[in-house]
C-alpha cells in the first residue's frame, strides 16, 4: 500500500513540474509573439503610408514580423544606434534631410561599415565611383566611405538630388536602392507616380518597408520586446583631432606618438586603409585620437 502511495505522489509530481514548464513556455510565447500590434497610421518623412490597401499592409507586416523576430541583428543596431546616430542626425538637419533617413543607413549596413558582394562599403553602402562622383576620395591610403560624416555628407547631397528629381521623399529612399535612372523607368512603364503603386524588382521593392518597420521598432523598442538597459548601448569615446599636412610613413609609430596604440587609431579612423598616410597634393587630413 505504502509503494503505491509513493508511486502516486511521484506521478503527481511530474505532472505537477510539467505543467509549470508548460506555462512558463506558454507565457514566454505570448510575451515574444511575433504579432505585436503596430500603428496603422505610419509614414516616412511626413508621407503616409497607405497601410488600408491590403498589398502593402502585407509586405510592411513581412518586415516587421522578420525584424521583430530577428533578435540578435535588431538588438544589435539599437544598441549601435546609440552611438552612430548623434554623429548622422545633426548632418542630416544641416543637409535639409528627413530624419528619417538615419533609417536607411540601418537596413543598408546595420551601422558598420559593411562590404557587399558588389563593392559597396561603409555606412552608407557607396560604390566606388558613386563615392568620388560625391567628393569622396577612394585611394589605397584612404577610403572616406569609411568615414561616418563625409559618408554622410555624400548621402545628404545624393538624397537632395534626388528629391530634386523625385520631389518625394518616399521615392527618394527607393532610388538609395533602385537608383534614380531605374526608379524613373518603373514609373514611367507603369504609369504610375506612387512608390506604393508601382511594382518593382523585390529588393527595391521591400526596401521602405525595411526601414519602415526598423523605424517603428527602433523607437519603440521596448513595445516589441527589445527592452535593453541604457547602460548596454553602445557610447563613443571622447577624442581630439590632429591636423596633418605630411606623409606618414608607419602609423603604428605614429599611434604609438600620440600615447595610443595602431588598433585604438584604425578603430576610431577606419577610413586610413594602410598602415601608412601619403599625403598629396596639398591635401589635409584630420585624424582622431583618443582625448
């Protein structure tokens, strides 16, 4: 009798703790459901999103479901937001950018700087030509895609000239990708006006769902479940500049001159290429060094 008394309460013990474990699971999934209520009312730049025609409900419902879902990317660029987005917003407003388009910048290269398959590198993703075509200089010592404000100072002129062309903003960010010869020809064999009408290949044409939905969730994160503590974001280190005028034959001997090290200089200046600086042409550069 004692035997089956103590095989009965063994059993209702396992079913006790299996039941726990199958709510707490429970609860885990309804806390992280991919199916968050987001606003219907949205835009970019100002412009309104036509979320009541059910196409384009679906395709910002596509992004927002992937980047909700995918935590280590989402989580990963809020936090560099921290630090990338106070050096790329006060060029922006200089330039008479949205600021929305810091956004852009997210779905381009995840604020790094990034290489794609084609050649594109930096924060802004320039191709090479693009990049000098915009006052970037692109050589074996230096590579100023890589760096964060005249990268930006590029975009903000490539973006101006294209709301000059589009006089849309919406547009504008579709040509950062389509480019603005292929967006015009979309819209033209379409006969269309709208980047909400037209029916583009699928990069281009998931492209401002991505940043609509990184917008969404990047400013509210905590709503979607990216509730990460302030002292986890990433911050950037105080620095000074140094003017410099002449070849430098060995950065790391240089580094080691101004009291850091080769890896803290490549760090905080990503665009130096080499492990030297030929300076030409009567060219001046600004390097940054820890303060």
């Amino acid at each position: 009798m004692k035997q089956k008394l103590k095989k009965a309460l063994q059993i209702i013990g396992i079913i006790t703790i299996s039941t726990l474990f199958i709510y707490a699971a429970s609860t885990k999934i309804s806390r992280n459901s991919p199916t968050v209520p987001y606003p219907s009312g949205m835009n970019f730049a100002g412009e309104v999103v036509p979320t009541d025609d059910n196409d384009v409900s679906e395709r910002l419902d596509r992004e927002m479901v992937t980047n909700i879902n995918y935590h280590s990317n989402t989580t990963l660029v809020i936090k560099r937001a921290n630090k990338v987005f106070p050096i790329i917003e006060p060029i922006l407003k200089a330039n008479g950018i949205p600021d929305d388009f810091k956004y852009l910048a997210v779905i381009e290269s995840s604020l790094v700087n990034a290489v794609s398959p084609a050649g594109a590198r930096g924060v802004w993703q320039f191709m090479p030509a693009t990049a000098k075509e915009y006052g970037m200089e692109v050589s074996g010592d230096v590579d100023e895609r890589y760096h964060l404000e005249k990268s930006t100072e590029a975009a903000c002129k490539y973006l101006n000239d294209a709301y000059k062309k589009f006089g849309n903003w919406t547009l504008v960010a579709a040509s950062y990708n389509g480019g603005m010869a292929g967006i015009n020809r979309v819209l033209e064999a379409q006969h269309v006006s709208n980047y909400y009408d037209a029916l583009f290949y699928e990069e281009t044409g998931r492209y401002v769902f991505r940043i609509l939905a990184l917008k969404e969730i990047m400013k509210n994160s905590p709503k979607y479940g990216f509730d990460i503590p302030e002292n986890e974001l990433y911050v950037s280190v105080p620095t000074k500049k140094l003017q410099v005028e002449n070849s430098i034959d060995d950065l790391a001997i240089f580094a080691k001159e101004q009291g850091t090290n080769y890896k803290t200089l490549k760090v905080l200046n990503p665009w130096l290429r080499d492990k030297k600086l030929s300076v030409t042409g009567g060219r001046t550069y600004l390097i940054e060094i820890p303060d």
